[in-house]
C-alpha cells in the first residue's frame, strides 16, 4: 500500500488548519489514469464527534474493502479549506468527489468545479441545494425530526408536566439537514402549541451547530423565561449538552427533559445520568458503506439505480437518493447502540457510568 500523493499535498498546502489526512491507494495494478480515485471531504470535528469517530473510520473500511484509492479531509469548518481540498483532489487525479457541505453556496460552487472538470459528485448526510449532485446518500431526516418530537412528548408525559414550555434549540441555519429535523419535530410540536397543550417557547437556530453559541443562546433563553422552560428540543447531542450544562448551573438538569441526535457517547452518558431523556441513533455504518458503494460504482464507470430520489428545493429536481431509517435511543434501549458496535462498552461505560450501565442492562 502506497502512501497517497494527496496526503502530502493537501497537509503542505493545509497545515495551519490542522486538516487530518487519511489515504491508502488500493494496490490493484492498475495504472494511475485507470485507478478509481475517491475524494472525501468532511465538514469539521467540532459540531459532532461523528465525522472522525464513525464517518472516518467506516469510510476508510469501505474503501479499503473495495481495493481503491482514496483521501479523506477534515474542512475544520472552513470555507476556503474546503474548496482548497476539493481544487487539490481534483488536480491530484480524483475521480469521484463525496462532500459533507459547510453550506449549499460553498458546496455547489465544488460541485459545479467537479462537472467541469468531469468528476462524479455524492452529497454525503446533506443535501446541496441546487447542486444536482449525482447521488445523495443519508438519512430520512425529517423522520429523525419526527423521532425527537415525539421523544420529548414522550419525556414529558412521563414527568407529568402539565402546559409544557418547549424551547427549541435547532442547528445551523445554513444546512438543510437543519430545517429538515425542524420540519419532522415542528410536525409533531406545532398540533400541541395549537391545541394550547403546549406552550411554545424560545425558538432559535445555533449558527455553524457551535456549541459554545448554543450554551449562549439557551442561557439567555432562561432568563428570558425567567427559568420557566420545561423541555428542550435539543436537534443533536451536542447542543442538547450545551443546554444541560445551563441547565446543571441553575439546579434544572434532570427535571427538564433534553433531546439530542447522533447517539455521541456524550449523549448516551447524559440519559444514562437522566440529564438527557432521549437521542437518535443513525446506523451510520450503514450509511457510509452506501455511500462508499456508490462512489466505487461511479469511479469504476458503473453507476447504480438507488431507487429512491428526494426533490431538491432550489431546482425543483429530483436526486438520486439513498435514506435509511433512524432509530430512537432511550434510556431502556442504548444498549442496542453497543450491541450494534457504534460505540463501545468501554468508552460508554467508563468510571461513573460503570453503575449506570449495569443498571440499564449493559453487559
């Protein structure tokens, strides 16, 4: 196994944004103009844990599986690394492109840069508006949304609350997978705002799903409740923690139910704490090895039928679709999240969530 050319290329260019290369090129004998060559470009690894610790690694084993070539980069967030990244795969010979965007804008722009040039484009967990790449492969998204909003109706129930406030605390405003999430909880939230069962609260979006803003923002909505929220629809596990740790500075952690995504074993911790009441597991195994699948296909020239599309908003047009199905995670059921190896017990369990485990079954 060779070392890729990109790595060098892209860490000499990069180095100050700290990107982490990753490449192996799959020693098939076959020339370098002939070798299928995949460019994968994450978005950061601070909004969620999931890019480096799952998305990375299953990736990398799909690939490697599949005996091609190929170079994952992290953007860390920013814009111009990830065109940077992008121009650089291209001239370095890649031959299909898979992007996580930052925004449909940025994206777009690399996918219009990759069809001039020729190179087959994959929107991986989010969709480009307007970019009409050849496939997009994630999840059902706004049945995640849906999954949270019937989680903390759920969470709620349970505590008996009467009249709820519901503060909601959504992603970036700028990634579609955002508005989809809000779409599925708002779906399931807004019949019980109308129906005066429950009250709607705060309501805002955290810029770049930045944790350290969400913390800001849902401090200031308890004030401006004066410490009268009584749910939160948290729309990942990071910022459902940033409005824990609010929550835990004014004595609330624990009667105020919390909901997250993305199964982080930060979230797993917080339900079994019972600081947070639910999150949503994405297989993202499964979602990887899909999109791995596609990109081999596209870069050996052979591209498949998904059978599925979603209608991009922007163009009016369909897109070839890969979604698969997410899974609600509580308290009783995280120990399907270990059973399924997307995290282990060693990690979840450590210290004093050894006792915690035991008790929620996991062995």
């Amino acid at each position: 196994m060779r070392k890729s050319i990109l790595t060098l290329a892209i860490a000499g260019t990069l180095a100050a944004g700290g990107l982490a290369a990753c490449g192996d090129d799959g020693d098939d004998g076959g020339s370098a103009t002939t070798t299928p060559k995949i460019g994968v470009i994450l978005p950061d690894s601070k909004s969620s844990a999931r890019w480096e610790t799952a998305d990375r690694r299953y990736l990398e084993a799909a690939f490697k599986a599949a005996g091609v070539q190929y170079d994952i980069q992290n953007a860390q967030n920013d814009k111009t690394a990830f065109q940077t990244i992008a121009d650089q795969m291209i001239t370095n010979g890649a031959t299909v492109l898979m992007i996580v965007n930052l925004d449909s804008g940025t994206g777009k722009a690399v996918i219009d840069k990759a069809r001039a040039q020729g190179v087959a484009t994959i929107d991986y967990d989010r969709l480009t508006l307007g970019g009409e790449a050849n496939y997009y492969v994630s999840f059902d998204n706004e049945a995640v949304g849906k999954l949270q909003g019937e989680g903390l109706v759920k969470c709620l129930t349970d505590k008996g609350v009467k009249n709820p406030v519901v503060a909601e605390l959504n992603g970036s405003p700028t990634d579609n997978n955002a508005t989809l999430f809000k779409n599925g909880y708002d779906s399931v939230l807004k019949p019980k705002y109308e129906a005066k069962e429950y009250v709607k609260g705060p309501d805002e979006s955290v810029p770049e799903w930045d944790n350290a803003q969400a913390g800001t923002i849902f401090e200031q909505m308890l004030t401006q409740t004066r410490n009268k929220i009584d749910g939160v629809l948290a729309a990942n596990d990071g910022l459902g923690n940033a409005a824990i740790a609010v929550l835990k500075k004014n004595g609330l952690n624990g009667k105020v139910p919390v909901t997250g995504q993305d199964a982080t074993v930060q979230g797993l911790q917080n339900i079994l704490a019972g600081d947070q009441c639910m999150t949503v597991y994405k297989a993202i195994k499964k979602e990887a090895d899909a999109a791995a699948a596609l990109a081999v296909a596209l870069a050996k020239q052979e591209p498949k039928e998904t059978g599925k599309t979603v209608k991009d908003p922007t163009t009016g047009k369909d897109v070839k679709a890969e979604l698969l199905t997410p899974v609600a995670i509580f308290k009783d059921n995280i120990k399907d999240v270990v059973a399924d190896g997307f995290v282990t017990k060693e990690e979840l369990c450590a210290g004093t969530y050894a006792a915690l485990c035991a008790q929620a079954g996991i062995s």
